[in-house]
C-alpha cells in the first residue's frame, strides 16, 4: 500500500464514563479511496473506533485518553462532530436511524448540513440514481418505509454531505441476502466513482471481504489480524470464526472444542 | 345570537395569541424536549420591552414592534447561551427545573423595574383595522390578534416544512444522534428555537397587553395556561398548538359568557381530561411510528 494515507489511527485508547475503557490501542491506517473493512465479533470496539474518529463519542460521555487520529495530517480526536463532519468525515450510524418524522426526501436534505445554503439538487439526483427504490418514496415520511429503503436512505443522505471519508457502521444489519448483495455493490459503486474512501464495520465478513481492499480483525478493544482482504478470506483462523467454515474448510460445529482453544490464542 | 357571534369572535381572537404564545412553548419542547416554565415571563418581557420603547423612547409603533421582535429573539438567543447551553447533556429534569428558576429571575427583574402596576399601551392600533358586521363589532386588538396568530402561523409553517434550517431543526427533534452525525449544529438549533420561543412570546405578550393591560404577574400566569393549550394540541404540533389555543380561548369565553366568568378558568382543564382520555398525545401529536 504505497498510496496516500487519508486516515491513519495511532494507538488509541478510548474510555466511557471515565472509567470504562474499551478501546486498548487501536492502530490502523486508511489509504485514500479504499474501502477498509473492521471485523470483529459483539463488543470488540468496531463502533466505537468509528464514533472516535467521527467525534460523536462525547454525546455518549466517551473520550480518547491516548494515542493520537489524524486526518489528512492534522488531529481531528476529540474535536466535535459539528468540526469533523465539516472536514468531509461522515459516520452513518449502526442501525439506520433515520428521521421517522421526516419525509424521504427531507431526510436526504438533512444531510446538506455541512455545506447549508448551497445548491442540492443535483445531489439529490445523484443520489436518486444510486438508489432509484427511493424515488417512488419521496414524499413518504421514512417512519414507515422497509429496513432496505432506510439502510439505503441513510447511505444516501450521508452521500448528499459530499464525503471524503465514509464510514459505514453495520450496513448489513436485519436485512434481507439480496438485499445486502445490493446495497454492497452500490457501496463498491460509491468507492470507485465518487472516490469516497469508506470505513466499513461488518459483522457479515463474507460480504464486507469481498468488496474490501484491506481488512481488520478485532477482537477485546484491539486489533488482532489485518491484511488484504483476499488474503485474510484464505486465512484459518478468519475463515473459522468469522465465515463460520472449519478450520478445514467443512462447515463448523460447536461440539468442536479445538475452536475455544485457538480463539484462546487470541485474546 | 349576536351575543354567541360576539362571544365567538373574541373567543378566537384570545384563542389565537394562547397559540401563538404555545407556539414558541412548542418549539423549545420540538427541539430539545425541555418544557419551558419561563414562557410566561418571556411573554412579559416582549410585552415591557414594547412598553418602554413606545413610551420612554417615544418610538413610532412599527419601528418599536420591529425592535421588539429583534430584541425579543436576540433576548431568546442570550438565554440559551448562557444559561442553558452549560447545561446540554445533564438530565432533563436539571434543565426543566432551571426554567423555573429563570422564570422567577425574570419575573423578579421585571418587578424591580416596573413594580407590580398595571400599565397601559397608549392608543395605537389605527381604526381601520376594527370589523363592523351590523350588531358584532370587533375591536381593532382583536383582529391584530387573529391577523397575528395566521401571519405567523404560516410564517413558521413554511419555515418548517421547507426551508434547510426549519428541516434541521425538525431532524435534531427527531433522532438526535442522527443529526449530529451528518453535521447539523445542534446547540445553534438549540439556541434558534429559544430565539424564536421569545419572539412569537413577545409578540403575544403585546398583543395581550394591548387586550388587558399590562402587569407582570398578569402576563406571567398567562404562561400556565400555555400548559392546557399543548398538551390539547400535542405538544409537538405547531397547528395543534393553534388549534389547542382556540380551542381553549373559545371555551373560556364561552364559559364565561353564558356558565360564570368565575368557572372560565376551570372548563377548559375538564375539557382538556376528556380530550386525553380519548387521544393521550393530544389533537394533533405525533402518534409514535412503530414498526414491528
């Protein structure tokens, strides 16, 4: 990877509360116009590195206390969101959260909060042609739209913000096989002809490594693998706990022990 | 009948600055979920502050209301800077119990100042403006008032459902996290919904001050009303917090004039039980969208 680094993670360590620390030094760096994939089971600290580097810890009372994010050169950690959002950083959230409230329309507007007060429309074509379900929907209020149409949405509305850098918590979350074959390719899509550089949080490993360049493994609030991401779809150990395949490629069972030792090894 | 005409017209009149004063309540409750115990003092304060530019500084009335609409929101933009924006991310309750006490700040001022007299508007509403329909005359501070309460009505209206702001300002109601996530300013959408509170609250204050006179604790006991008005509205609707207001204006007069002006006061909280026995989220408030 000799391309330049957009984002670059060095040894984080982020805490709750002050007293609850989930993250133990996280390192990872992020060239510009790849999709990075972030793996890791329940509670390993996936979102929590998101929500790091979009600011949007200190609502939820969370801190960097070590380590330092920089972007494109400079220190954006612990800055607001309002600041890192405006730098082109744009976290769409685990779980959709759209603006029940808000038509679909209106909540694609939403997202020109960064650059309020210019011109949107051709953003909202373009959006439109990346997700043409949503222009039937317009004027329906989002409460009551599919889980597919909102994950669809919410990528939209974070596009309508002009990302350089996009991080998408969980896209795959409660939906339907093809509709997460879609939704992937349209992110692939973004990545190549917007040049969005994109963050990706999976727990869907399968999905996320194939439309990946490189990838993440982590488990406890630390990295504990990385590497291409053709590379870490042959690896054992990913292969094992992560695409649910046996250490020897048949379909894993849970009677097997050997798989509590080796994910021993790992913690 | 002319009597029931004449008991109509002044009970929509009243009915819509109790709306327009709810509005402003709606508002600051739309963005930030507070509920405002201060409403009434800043109905006051707009009321004053006209006051004393058309009386001590002998402004012409359009250019005192000008300046009392700029002074009212810078007023409302202040506050929120400096008192409630410490406050974001504590609980609700510190931040509802700190209105009560701006509401006794305030109210406290306005005493040290003017004193608790009762003060008059000079006369300043052209003539022209009042209706004549053979037997129903309507004065003309009653028909400011409905002219008023429709201006702004659609004013806010159009602000809401078009404008880029009015859309953030309804997003940052919605799902905060989200909001914040794609950028949107949420203290400055905090601080726009106080701006905007203390100017409709203004506006009504003067307008109500021009009905009965104006006396602090007069005008600040009109803010409790603004309670009934929204919770029959919903207190997330800014037509229902019109219609809320007419609703309750009219049941007053009404009460008032046919019942005894001495039960006026209490109609409209029975009517305000059976409505929420029927509706819990009022007339017109958000039914919570589920989807299973």
């Amino acid at each position: 990877m000799n391309d330049k680094i957009l984002l670059q993670i060095n040894n984080i360590g982020v805490v709750y509360s002050d007293v609850i620390q989930v993250l133990k030094g996280v390192s990872l760096s992020v060239p510009e116009n790849r999709i990075i994939s972030l793996l890791g089971s329940n509670g390993a600290g996936k979102s929590t590195t998101l929500k790091a580097i979009s600011g949007l810890l200190k609502p939820e009372n969370g801190k960097v206390t070590e380590g330092s994010i920089l972007y494109d050169g400079t220190e954006i950690h612990n800055l607001p969101p309002e600041t890192i959002t405006r730098q082109g950083i744009i976290q769409v959230l685990e779980g959709r959260q759209p603006f029940k409230y808000l038509t679909i329309e209106e909540n694609l507007r939403v997202g020109t909060a960064t650059r309020f007060g210019k011109p949107y429309k051709e953003d909202l074509d373009l959006v439109y042609a990346y997700f043409p379900v949503l222009v039937k929907r317009r004027k329906t209020l989002a409460g009551y739209c599919s889980g597919g149409e909102l994950q669809m949405l919410v990528i939209g509305r974070a596009l309508m913000a002009h990302p350089k850098l996009l991080l998408l918590d969980e896209p795959s979350l409660g939906l339907a096989p093809m509709v997460v074959q879609e939704i992937f390719r349209i992110i692939r899509r973004i990545n190549e002809e917007q040049e969005t550089t994109i963050v990706l949080v999976e727990q869907n490993a399968n999905m996320a490594l194939q439309i990946a360049h490189y990838g993440y493994v982590m488990e406890n609030g630390k990295i504990v693998m990385e590497g291409d991401a053709a590379e870490l779809r042959e690896n054992p150990d990913v292969k094992e706990f992560y695409l649910g395949m046996g250490a020897t490629g048949i379909a894993k069972s849970y009677q097997d022990v050997k798989a509590y030792k080796r994910r021993k090894r790992w913690l | 009948m002319d009597f029931f005409i004449q008991l109509l017209v002044n009970g929509i009149s009243i009915g819509f600055l109790y709306g327009l004063s709810a509005m402003g309540f709606v508002m600051i409750y739309k963005a930030s979920s507070v509920l405002n115990f201060a409403h009434g003092e800043l109905l006051a304060i707009g009321a004053f502050l006209f006051l004393a530019l058309v009386t001590w500084a002998e402004l012409p009335v359009a250019a005192a209301f000008i300046l009392t609409l700029a002074g009212t929101f810078v007023f409302g933009f202040i506050v929120e800077r400096l008192f409630l924006r410490p406050l974001i991310g504590e609980p609700l309750i510190e931040i509802i119990m700190l209105t009560v006490g701006l509401a006794a700040m305030f109210k406290g001022a306005l005493l040290l100042i003017w004193g608790g007299n009762l003060y008059t508007y000079p006369d300043l509403l052209p003539e022209f403006l009042a209706w004549n329909w053979g037997v129903v005359q309507v004065p003309p501070v009653y028909v400011s008032a409905i002219f008023m309460g429709i201006v702004f009505l659609l004013l806010f209206g159009l602000f809401f459902k078009y404008s880029s702001q009015g859309i953030y300002m309804r997003s940052v109601a919605d799902n905060q996290p989200a909001a914040l996530s794609l950028g949107v300013h949420v203290r400055r959408v905090f601080a726009l919904s106080w701006a905007i509170a203390a100017l409709v609250a203004g506006i009504s204050g003067i307008i109500l001050g021009l009905i009965n006179g104006i006396n602090v604790h007069e005008l600040s006991s009109i803010g409790l009303k603004v309670f009934p008005v929204v919770i029959l509205g919903g207190l997330d609707s800014i037509s229902g917090a019109i219609i809320g207001g007419i609703i309750i204006g009219l049941l007053e007069t009404m009460t008032g004039g046919y019942l005894s002006p001495s039960l006026r006061d209490v109609i409209p909280y029975i009517a305000l039980v059976a409505i929420l026995l029927v509706r819990p989220y009022g007339l017109f408030g958000l039914v919570e969208i589920e989807r299973v």
